[in-house]
C-alpha cells in the first residue's frame, strides 16, 4: 500500500495560491477602455493554460483559435477570420469534455456578440473603434467624472476649500456624495494592483466634514445671456443643471413640487445617512451661484408644462422617480400597509412614524427597503423583518447597509416572496409569505422558484413596500413629450423624445431608479448641452489648480474603512452614523493614491481624457 502524506500533492500549489491573489488584483484593476480583442484573448489563454488537454477540443481547438486571435488583435487577419474563430469555437463549446473547455468557449462567443464592433473594426478597418483608450479609472467610472486624483491630493494636503472646488467643477454635491455615493470610482482603482482600493469616499468626506460647502465660495458666475432656462424638479439632477446653467450666465428658475429641495436625497435617505443640515450646506452654495430662483411648491400639469416650453429658452425635466410601486397581493389595502416611498417622504417633511412595540415587515431587497428597515428599528419597532424574494447575495442593497441593518437587530428573511396580508378589523396583522428556492440565471441574476413548502405566517402590524418606484409621466405626455413604459425618453444628449423642441429630461424620471451621482451626472450633461443649445459654448474653471503628483508610495497599506456608532448607540436615534475619519486617516488615505492622471496614461502629450 503506497504511503499517504498530508502535503498537497502539487508541491507548488500553496505558491501558487498566493500568485492567483495576484491574478485576480490583475483583473479587478482592469482599466476602462481596454481592447475587448486583447480581453477576450487574455480569457482565452487563461483557459487554455487551465485544460488537462486529453480532449481534442480543448487541446487543439483552444490553441487554433488563440492563434486566429492573436491575428485579429495584431489587424493581420484574414476577411473571414471572425467566421472561422465562431465556428471553431462553437465546436469546442459543444464537445469539450469539461466545463473548462466548454467555459473558455462560451465566453468567447458572448464576447464576439457584445463587442462585434470592435472585432469587426480589427480586421476591416485595421484599428480599434473610438473609446478604446487608457483613462484614469476613477475620473473615468464617475459618472460626473470628477477629477478624483486632484482632489485627493489636495484634502490630503490640508487644502480642503481646494478639494471641495476641486469636486464643484464637475458636481455641486461634494457634501451629498460624501455622505450617500456608491462610490462606482472605486471598483476599478489601479491601488487594488498592490492592496486595495482608495477610500475615495471618505476622504472626500474628511473634507466636507472639515469645511462646511457652503462656507466656500462657488465660481463668479459668467456674463448674463439674456437666456432663460426653467428646471423642472429640485433634487439632485435638476439642482446639478441648475448649478451650471446660472455659472454659465443663463437665467435659472427652478421649480419644486414639494416644501423644500433635495428631491429624493431628503425625501427618500434618512437623517440617519444623511443629515439634513448637511443637505442645506450643498443646496444653499448652488442656489446662491450665478441667477437662481427657486419656485417650491409648484406642481407642474400639462398646460404648465406647454407654458414652460413657450416662455422659456430651454426647459429640464428631472422630476425624478418619487411614487412608491404597490404588490397586488390580497389585504394591500389593509390599515398598516404603506409604500416605502411614502413613508420616507413624510419623514422628509419632519413627520416621524410611531412604530413602538410593532412588528414591522419590509417587502424587498434594495437600499430602500434597507433604509425603512433601519427607520423602523428607531422608531421603535418591537421587531422588524426584511421579506426578500431572493438569496442575501442577491439582493441590490449595498452590503455595507445589509451588514449594518442586520447589527441593529433586523432580520433578513430570503427566499421569502410575499403571498397575501392577514387582515383582521380592517387591520394588517401578518404578512403570508411563499417560501422560495433559487433556480437558473435570468436577466443576469438567479431567478426564484416557488418551493414545495407551505406559506410562512410573519406577524406584522405594518407592512412597508420597497419593491420599486415610478414616476408621475401622464402630464408631462400630455403636453408632448414621450415615454416608454413609465420612463421619458430621450437622445444620447438628453433632449427629449416629443413635439416639445427646446425640452430636455435627465436623472430618475429619464432611466429609473439609480443613484444620487448618477443623477448629478446627467444634470451635467444637460447642461453642457442646454449651453450649446442656445448657442453657447462656455467653459468653467474652478479656479483650483491641480497639485503637483508626488513619487508613488508602493508599500502595501490596509485601507482605512468609515465606521459606524456602536450598533446600541445608534439605532435609538436618527442622529449621523458615521464617524468621522481622523487627520492621521484621512492622509494616509491620500497618500495612497497613485496619481493616475499624472503617471501612466497622464505622463503622455494628450495623453489623458478630460472630461468637461
């Protein structure tokens, strides 16, 4: 009998563990704006350094595609090289004996339908199509496309008036999108390459926290142009719009259907995220830059909206998405059951729910139901449950907000879709759900099943539905413009799909629900874009200067997280949940940074995409 050893049988494989970490750094840095050929090859050869090589398809079909690849990435391929690479790879796909063959297979031919262009352009034009082209990760997947490496260096040089004038060239919100962004600038930072991401967040909030926005002042605002200019709608899209159309000299007036601005960053993100004191800090540095007025309490219907389009040069809808959708379940009419949406717009307004010594219930998996959740626990709730349809993994919420739910007692009932509302005297008493397992991928996501179990019975005195938001389109298409389904529609430019000329419409109300710097983002464009419409064509400063880089620091550092109040501190009151960073912190935070805009790409005449 041959001895037995606990060694691994690849003597080499706990070495090799550590430089697959490395690997997967390699991937998660990827730059934006790389080759989709070059991709698609370094995927393929992963697969086929992965096969054992004992099936032909594999051994010899994966080697002969990598060579008609690597002709294709050089431009030195054949008229009918992509025909050839699809039906080779078809065959491998379909008589690989294993997943990897039949993986590095599939992958590729989903690769040459999305990025068919882009292959097409390799082999018929010799080159690679416009947008491929290496960018500064973090300014590139900014949706506003902040320059994120001048400001950093400039908080972590102390100059915070700098970073927050740094951050205004391209989004008035520094304080909001410190507070509430998803931070989308970090997925791909090039620091993953040695430890992790830049806090890039954070440090943006170490600023605001340490300079009030409002206390700096905003750019002189251009020569009047005699233009007139009407936002619909005062959150965070039509402020952005609002912000740079009175900068660029144009007439503002915008026009509220609520008692305040903020849109969905007051109405829909509670205190506890986002106070509102610090809200007014961002809202009252853009309404005082340039010629702003500020209608609240102003519903716009149909004759209004045609009025608006006659009297003004140009008009931007950015009414967002504030209606709360409704589950057509038995008892959702019952005393107790309320949208999500509902409920924190009333807080929104100061108007706090009594939920003391209640089971409460929240329908759904996204960051609203997470924020009515943790709403509900401070509004003292006896217990509070989240109903998901779907796995903990699936749902849409940030983690961070999942984990910090779940530390403050909320329960996250999944694979749980709910089934009718118990209803007794007209009030709701239990919410029913169907228990569900997961099943195959749809749309991109697993897709529930119903499961062979009998209906769960979860008491609830109030049961809140976060599934989801709409808009309020009918006067607005009454009026001329158009949406598809319930949302505007619009051209790549944001102008408007309609009889209605000089219309625009951006933000929540133009591609659903999103995020805040989503939102900003389009505002922006809008804009830049109203300006050209009117014939114009301004150019901001901001009036900081981008600091000088200083030499990388390459020694691996762990990332500095924000944290929260203890979880039995926070949760009994409505107070912000964040604690600040420290100055120790926030610059070694800083110090990180690789300066992408100046090393690499930056280093190059040209060389770095510029955003305005």
């Amino acid at each position: 009998m041959a001895r037995l050893s606990v060694a691994p049988r690849a003597k080499d494989d706990a070495k090799f563990a550590t430089f697959l970490d490395e690997y997967e750094r390699r991937v998660e840095a990827t730059p934006p704006g790389m080759c989709a050929v070059a991709m698609q090859l370094d995927l393929l050869r992963a697969g086929g350094c992965q096969t054992c090589g004992k099936c032909v398809p594999c051994r010899e079909g994966i080697a002969h595609i990598e060579t008609l690849l690597e002709e294709v990435l050089a431009f030195d391929a054949e008229p009918d090289a992509l025909e050839e690479i699809r039906a080779q790879a078809v065959v491998v796909r379909d008589t690989a004996d294993c997943a990897i063959g039949w993986h590095a297979a599939e992958v590729l031919l989903a690769g040459l339908n999305t990025f068919k262009e882009e292959f097409e352009s390799h082999v018929k034009q010799g080159q690679c199509r416009e947008g491929v082209a290496q960018t500064v990760p973090c300014e590139t997947l900014c949706p506003a496309h902040v320059n994120v490496p001048a400001y950093i260096a400039l908080a972590g040089s102390g100059d915070y008036a700098g970073a927050i004038g740094m951050i205004r060239k391209d989004n008035p919100f520094p304080t909001a999108c410190a507070f509430v962004c998803e931070h989308p600038c970090e997925n791909r930072c090039r620091r993953t390459l040695i430890d992790a991401p830049i806090n890039i967040r954070g440090i943006k909030k170490f600023a605001v926290d340490q300079l009030a926005a409002d206390k700096v002042a905003t750019p002189a605002p251009a020569a009047p142009t005699g233009k007139k200019v009407a936002i619909v709608g005062g959150g965070p899209s039509g402020l952005t719009c609002a912000y740079f159309c009175a900068l660029m000299g144009h007439e503002v007036h915008v026009l509220e259907m609520r008692k305040q601005l903020g849109g969905m960053m007051r109405y829909g993100i509670p205190a506890y995220r986002f106070p509102r004191e610090r809200l007014d800090e961002d809202i009252r540095a853009i309404v005082s830059a340039g010629n702003v007025t500020v209608h609240t309490e102003c519903r716009i219907d149909a004759e209004g909206m045609r009025r608006l389009s006659e009297e003004y040069d140009a008009v931007y809808v950015a009414i967002g998405a504030q209606g709360g959708k409704t589950l057509k379940l038995d008892g959702a009419d019952a005393e107790g059951v309320m949208s999500a949406v509902d409920l924190l717009t009333k807080i929104g307004d100061d108007e706090y729910p009594d939920f003391t010594g209640k089971n409460v219930v929240v329908v759904g998996g996204g960051n609203v139901a997470m924020d009515c959740a943790r709403t509900s626990v401070r509004a003292g709730a006896a217990s509070v449950t989240v109903a998901y349809r779907r796995r903990l993994e699936d749902m849409t919420a940030l983690r961070a907000e999942i984990d910090s739910a779940m530390q403050e007692g909320v329960e996250m009932m999944t694979l749980q879709a709910p089934d009718h509302i118990e209803v007794e005297n007209g009030q709701a008493v239990a919410l029913y759900t169907q228990p569900q397992f997961i099943g195959p991928v749809k749309r991109g996501r697993p897709a529930p099943q119903k499961a062979d179990k009998p209906p769960v019975r979860v008491p609830a005195d109030v049961v809140l539905i976060a599934v989801g938001q709409d808009i309020e389109s009918a006067p607005f298409e009454e009026a001329g413009m158009q949406a598809d389904r319930t949302y505007f529609e619009a051209d790549d430019g944001l102008k408007s799909v309609g009889s209605l000329d000089n219309v625009f419409v951006g933000g929540d109300c133009q591609v659903g629900p999103k995020t805040v710097i989503i939102a900003i983002g389009a505002g922006k464009v809008a804009a830049r874009n109203i300006d050209d419409f009117l014939g114009f064509n301004h150019e901001l400063d901001c009036g900081v200067e981008v600091p000088p880089a200083a030499a990388n620091w390459r020694q691996p550092c762990g990332r500095v997280n924000i944290v929260e109040r203890p979880a039995r501190e926070r949760k009994g009151d409505f107070d912000a949940v964040e604690v600040e960073m420290s100055a120790e912190e926030a610059f070694q935070e800083a110090r990180r940074c690789l300066r992408c805009d100046h090393f690499g790409c930056g280093v190059l005449d040209e060389g770095r995409v510029q955003y305005v």
